[in-house]
C-alpha cells in the first residue's frame, strides 16, 4: 500500500448526507443499494403514454443520472474512442420539463488515450455523484473531477494513470471527505482515495490479486459493522474490505479467477451478497462480522450457481433477495439462507441494476423493457413496459416517477406536468 497524505479523522458525514438524501444522488440511489421511499411511482407506460417529457442527450454514456433538489444530472461522451475529437460532459436538467440548464466540458482526452471499449460499454458510463454544493464526475483512466452546481469545474484530476481494458465502468463512492473507486485495469490494479475537496490523492492499494484476468468494474459500498466503517470493493479473484482512513485491506474473500467484476454489493441481514464475475457466475453471501486476512474459508454463508449476475447489481427487500442474470432469468431467494423462491424467465438480456419503489421491483432489460415484479415469494408480474430503445444504464426513482436513459434520450415517465 502507498499512502500520499496523512489522512484525517473522518466524521462519516457525507457518505451519511446520501443515505438521507431524499433525491437519487448516486448509483443506485440514497443506500446505494437500489432501494427507495419514492411513492406513486409509475407502473405502466411505453414510448407514447405517461411520457412527461423526452430529451436528447448528445453523445453517448451509460451512467445514470443521478437526482437531487428539482436537477437531473448525467454524464455523456461526444466523439468516438480512438477517432479524433472526443470531450467529455457534465450536464444538468431541470427535472420539471427536461431543460438542459448547463452542459460543461470536462475533459478533452488525447483519442489516442481513450482506449478501446467493449461494445457494451461507453466512454462515460460510471455514474456521478451530487451533494449539496458539488457533483463529482468520474470518467476511469481519463480523469476525475469536482464541479459546483452551477457546472463550474472546481477541480480534476487525471494523473492516475493505468491501462483499461474494454473501458471504464465502475462509480465512485463518497465516503466522508473521500471519494473512493477502483482502478482495476489490464494491469497493476489498486484502489484509490481523492480528496473531495482538492482532488489531490489521499491513498492508493494495489489489489495483489491472483487472477490472470485482473480489469474489473465495480463500484465500492461503504458499511458499517460496530460502528466502524469498511469499504467492500470486489474486484478480479476477491472481494476486499479496506479501511476508508489509510486503505489497508482488513480482510478478503477469493473466488479463484472470476474477472470483470460489476454488480455492486449489497449489504442486508448481516451478509455481503457479491457477484462473482466472469466466466462463471456465483453468488455468495459472506459475513464480514469478524473477519480479518484471508476469510475465504470461514465467512462464506452460501453459495448460488444458476443465474447468478454478470453485470446487473442484486436487490434485497425484507428477507428476499432478487437478481437477474445477462440472458434474463430473475431469480427471489431466501436473503438468509439461499434457498430458491422462484426462478422465472423475463425476456431479453439485462445489465442495468433493478430498483425498488413502492412494494415493486423494477427490471429493466437491454432494448428498454422493464418488467415490473411484486415484491414478494410468489413471483407475480404487474406490467411489461417498452420503450423500443436501447439502455444499459440503470433506472432511477422518486415520487410519481421514473426516469430511463436510453441510447438517445433521458425519459421522464409518469402523470404529464
């Protein structure tokens, strides 16, 4: 581990400012974990009905938006990787009537830097994040950056450098004055911490992994356990908890060569639930009370092999756990022990992370179908809903709404304005 700076003592104020935000500011949503209080939440629409507004986002980017106070904000990438100009975007909407309010650029990386990307993926699809004053935009190997809500630039930062692989992927997750993410590309993966102030490196972790394949994507969920903060981040062959103060690695789980880590964990009953990448899917439930080193043996609770994620994040509600694999089976387990509810085919292929509003769990598939589930042990379909464009990027929630970004537009779907 090399650490840059000194780091303070943190009061966990901001990572908590989020988990109470009433907005979306982050992937997905106030507890990271796609879950939301938002009510009167649309259940039925398609391109022609319950459509509030429909915009055209210039460019091309796989994050979500991210909501807070009345203002939408996304990212997006004009130009194409390794051809001529490229320039990377922040944007703001008014989320009343779609209004771009500002479109700030970013960064104008070198196009011979942008590397190639996976046909899936985008030169701006790891999500933002909004606080009260600032929002933080991450772009992977080309950089890093702060703006005011207002889309001045307070800061960047783009001299970590390493080689990616198939693009960039995985969010920021701000943690007190830190914003934490991975770097885990075609070689010498690690992890790092900026200061949310300055930009400026706080630490830096290699991942000293095993696997062959070391690029992964995924984006890091802060807990707490005792009071005491962790920062789970998977990544190729292990997920690792690292102390948010210095970065050290407290503990591991190895999953032997599973690569190309990107559902986000999530954290519910005591248990980590963490995808276990390509080229098989796993799911295992871990249990980080008490761990420390190399845990693999003694704090794995369960393990699932059939329809195990790729690329879409789990949701827990109450004691049912839901997932969704690429090819399109959602699966309801038993959050505690496992054990199958239902396993059912949904249709069509999935990346973007489900959420849940009002008693429903949201599926959204690769050609903008969303299945829309009853929560519970009984799988039970509401409605189908078809957009007719293509998105990756995950859906976002709040009262009397949803939006969708799809490969063209942000869509804002419920009662018209």
């Amino acid at each position: 581990m090399t650490v840059f700076s000194s780091f303070p003592c943190i009061v966990f104020t901001a990572a908590s400012a989020l988990a109470g935000e009433a907005g979306w500011p982050q992937f997905r949503g106030p507890d990271g974990q796609g879950i939301s209080a938002a009510t009167n939440v649309p259940q039925k629409w398609s391109a022609s009905d319950a459509v509030t507004w429909k915009v055209e986002i210039a460019g091309k980017g796989w994050s979500s938006p991210v909501l807070s106070k009345g203002r939408i904000y996304l990212t997006s990438a004009v130009g194409e990787p390794g051809q001529g100009d490229v320039t990377l975007h922040a944007l703001c909407l008014d989320a009343k009537d779609g209004r771009i309010l500002w479109d700030t650029v970013v960064f104008n990386p070198d196009a011979a830097t942008t590397g190639s990307i996976h046909r899936k993926n985008s030169l701006a699809s790891p999500t933002p994040i909004v606080t009260e004053d600032r929002l933080y935009v991450h772009f992977g190997h080309m950089g890093t950056a702060a703006l005011d809500l207002a889309g001045k630039v307070v800061w960047k930062q783009n001299g970590l450098k390493y080689p990616p692989q198939h693009g960039n992927g995985g969010s920021p997750a701000l943690v007190g004055d830190a914003l934490i993410f991975s770097c885990d590309g075609a070689k010498e993966p690690f992890v790092v911490a900026l200061d949310s102030a300055t930009g400026n490196v706080r630490w830096k972790t290699p991942r000293n992994t095993m696997a062959k394949k070391t690029f992964s994507f995924c984006t890091p969920l802060p807990i707490s356990l005792g009071g005491v903060m962790q920062i789970i981040l998977p990544g190729s062959g292990f997920v690792g908890a690292y102390d948010p103060k210095d970065g050290h690695e407290i503990w591991r789980v190895a999953y032997g060569e599973g690569y190309s880590l990107v559902p986000r964990p999530v954290f519910a009953h005591g248990l980590l639930f963490i995808a276990t990448g390509f080229d098989i899917a796993n799911l295992i439930a871990i249990r980080p009370e008490g761990a420390k080193g190399d845990a693999t043996a003694t704090n794995i609770a369960w393990t699932i092999k059939k329809g195990a994620p790729l690329s879409a994040s789990t949701i827990v509600v109450g004691d049912e756990l839901y997932f969704v694999s690429d090819a399109g089976i959602a699966t309801c387990v038993n959050a505690r022990t496992g054990d199958v509810h239902w396993s059912e085919r949904l249709g069509g292929n999935y990346s973007a992370s489900p959420v849940l509003a009002g008693g429903r769990v949201y599926f959204l598939n690769e050609t903008g179908t969303t299945t829309v589930l009853k929560a519970g042990k009984i799988f039970e379909v509401i409605s189908k809903n078809e957009l007719g464009e293509a998105t990756l990027a995950s859906p976002i929630v709040e009262d009397g709404a949803i939006y969708i970004r799809s490969d063209n537009h942000l869509w804002k779907l419920g009662a018209r304005s």
